[in-house]
C-alpha cells in the first residue's frame, strides 16, 4: 500500500484551515497596525509618544529592552518580522508554526512572570494592567493560538504526523 507524502501539494490540497487563516490574519493585521502606528508617529511628531507606547504593547522587548523611545524606529521591523510569520503559517510553512509556536509561548511566560512579580509587589498596578480590554483580548488571542497550533488537527495542517514534533 503506497503512503502519500506529506509534502506540500498534500498539504494544499486539503484546503487550508479556517484556524490558519484566523492566526495568520492576526499576526498581517498585527504588522499592518504596527506600520501605520509608525507611520503616524513619523508624520505627527505629537502622537509619536503614544505611538511608541502601543508599538512597546505590540511588542514587548521593546519595553523591556527600554526601547520605548525608539518604538517609531523600530516598529518597521517588528512589522516584517510579524508578516514573515503570517505568510508562513497562511503558506503552512513548519518553520513558521514552529517560529509562532515559541513566540507565543515567550509572550504568555513573559506576562505570567511579570504578573507574578507584580502580585508580590504593586497589586493595584497589576490590576490596572489586566482589566484594560486589550490585555484581555491579547491574552485570549494568544492562548487560543498556542491551543490551536498545538493541536494535533493543526499539526497535521502543517504536514505533521501525530506525536511527531517540530
């Protein structure tokens, strides 16, 4: 009996998930507001200092590198590296799942550590910072994605066999 390949006419030929389209729609429209956060930045010197502060939102080693004030200057880049990702995973790219899978689990371990810390030390900073509806539809959007690429219908999506890793 002949197995047919996992290659990448296999892959395509099943359609693509509605699941991928979901994560790679999310992370396009992640560099999409970041290029335009960007662009107004650069154009209104007024809102560049609100405009670095959702860039460090959108991408935390901004903010823990103290970057901030640079978030304008290097939102353009945060944005490839965001569109790189959607493509991959909309491409059903393994190294791009892989790439998203790692990333998202640096963001939720970093948020995890820092509410920790801020339990110990400041709770009312910590509870301003987790009631904004952005936090909250971060958190949720990001737990969902690492769920979804981690189960095993995905896994196969991207060409995997079950309890096979990356």
């Amino acid at each position: 009996m002949a197995v047919a390949p996992q290659g990448k006419a296999n892959r395509m030929s099943r359609g693509r998930p509605l699941g991928v389209k979901l994560v790679a729609a999310f992370f396009l429209l992640d560099a999409t507001a970041l290029l335009v956060a960007a662009a107004l930045g650069h154009l209104l010197p007024g809102f560049q200092s609100s405009a670095n502060n959702f860039i460090a939102q959108r991408a935390p080693f901004i903010r823990e590198l103290d970057l901030v004030p640079f978030g304008v200057s290097l939102a353009p880049l945060v944005a490839c590296f965001h569109a790189v990702q959607g493509l991959g995973i909309w491409f059903l790219k393994r190294w791009a799942r892989t790439f998203v899978v790692l990333d998202l689990i640096y963001r939720l371990g970093d948020a995890a550590f820092a509410a920790v810390l801020l339990f110990g030390i400041d709770r009312k900073m910590l509870l301003s910072i987790v009631s904004t509806p952005s936090f909250a539809i971060s958190a949720i959007a990001h737990v969902l994605m690492l769920f979804y690429l981690l189960d095993p219908d995905a896994k196969r999506a991207f060409g995997l066999r079950d309890g096979q890793s990356d």
